[in-house]
C-alpha cells in the first residue's frame, strides 16, 4: 500500500516532519483510502495515525558523573587543565595557611599556653613565612620552650 501522500497530510494535520507520522499495520487499507484532510483528522482521532514523540537525550550519564564529581572523583591528571597555581592560586594557599596558623596562636595565648609576648614574635614569624603549617608552628613552640604549659593535640 503506498500511504505517502497521506503521510504528508498527516503530517501537515498533526504539525510534525513525514517520519514522525505513524500509521498502524492493521488499518493501512483504511488509510490509503482517505484522500481529504478531514478524513486523515478521523483516521487520527480514531488513533489509526499518531505521531511519534520526539527522542530526548537522557540525563542518566550526566547524573552519575556529577554524583561522582560531588564525592571528589575525576579530578585526577587527565581531567586537569591549567597550572596548578590556577586551579588554587597560591595567594589563596598563602591566605589559609596563615589564617589557620593565626587562629592556632590566638587559641592558645586565650587558653593561656602563651604570653602575649611570644604570641606576637610568632605571629610576626607566621606573617613573614616561617612555618609551613600549624604542625610546624606546634612542633617549634614545643622545641623552643615557648609554652608555659603542655601544648594540647592538634
């Protein structure tokens, strides 16, 4: 049964491109028969002709990639672009490890581990790069005997 024709009207009827359109095997002759739009508009209320839904692209491999970015995987070496001081600037490195240090001193002259007098030769130390982390300003404090009392575990 050649239905061509009444493909293009369906299509035109139902407002999709002639490979969307959809007519059942079982009413083909019925079909091929109609040669007015309004018979094609019954044949499509009749569900003889329908119109195919359009394929989407699914979301499923996006999800499971960004679950995985959450948890903090693929971000190894082939997933790198750029320096590595572009990623996390060193400044902005320079700014935690001081702010980390700076907080760890002021703790301990509160907790009275410190007099104010160390506290501000090491905090002078700190600003000028002395330590590397809060374990090393930890580790010197203990070597130098600048605490009054047993420093607490970090």
């Amino acid at each position: 049964m050649d239905v061509k024709t009444q493909r293009k009207i369906a299509a035109k009827v139902l407002k999709v491109g002639v490979n969307r359109v959809i007519i059942e095997p079982d009413s083909l002759i019925d079909v091929a028969l109609a040669i007015t739009r309004e018979d094609i508009r019954r044949h499509i209320d009749d569900g003889d002709i329908r119109k195919r839904k359009v394929k989407g692209i699914s979301r499923g491999r996006a999800r499971a990639v960004a679950a995985k970015k959450r948890k903090g995987q693929r971000i190894g070496p082939g997933s790198r672009k750029g320096p590595k001081y572009s990623r996390l600037p060193s400044k902005d490195r320079w700014i935690a490890k001081v702010r980390a240090q700076r907080k760890y001193l002021k703790n301990l002259r509160d907790e009275g581990y410190i007099d104010t007098l160390n506290y501000r030769k090491l905090y002078l130390q700190a600003k000028g790069g002395l330590f590397r982390s809060v374990r090393y300003l930890r580790n010197y404090i203990a070597e130098h005997g600048l605490a009054k009392k047993r420093l607490p575990e970090l």
